[in-house]
C-alpha cells in the first residue's frame, strides 16, 4: 500500500507499528486481499460465512471461505460463482 506524500522510507518509518484508517471507497477493487475477514452473503442477503484466503491459478483466483456450518470450500473468485458490489461478496452457488 501507498500513501500520498510518504515517498522515502525515513516518512514511512513514522507508520511502523500504528494504526490507521481508510474509507472503504478507497480500498475496494485494489486488491483482492483486502476482502479477507470480510463477510459471505448468499443471494437472499443471509450472512453465511466469511471470506479466509485467495490463491492465485494461471486462470483465475480461488477464494476460500468459511461457512457457519464450519465447512471451508475452495471455490473460483469469477462471475458464475461470486458477485462483489460495493464491498460486498455474494456466493451466488456453491457448486
């Protein structure tokens, strides 16, 4: 990650170790780890899960998620299997 006018490492020395804040706005489509933690829904809008970790294929990326129920499936981050608007990840099928 960069921030505006932290272009040395002496100016990014000073974030070691501190927390900070970005709106949401500014992180989503950056990077897809940035979804990790966040929640599942199914297509009703029920919270089924969350997201736990990508992996990268020649093709596409995988992203594990981790059900309620306790099951972790391995599925492929596209458009037939997952729809991401605003933030949010919808799981449109599980197989």
């Amino acid at each position: 990650m960069r921030l505006a006018g932290v272009d040395t490492f002496k100016k990014a020395s000073f974030f070691v170790g501190e927390d900070f804040a970005l709106p949401e706005k500014e992180l989503v489509g950056k990077s897809m780890d940035l979804l990790i933690d966040s929640p599942v829904y199914d297509a009703g809008g029920v919270k089924i899960g969350r997201v736990v970790d990508f992996r990268d294929t020649p093709t596409y990326s995988l992203v594990e998620i981790e059900l309620e129920s306790g099951e972790a499936p391995v599925l492929p981050f596209t458009e037939q299997f997952f729809e991401l608007s605003n933030g949010r990840v919808t799981l449109l099928r599980l197989e």
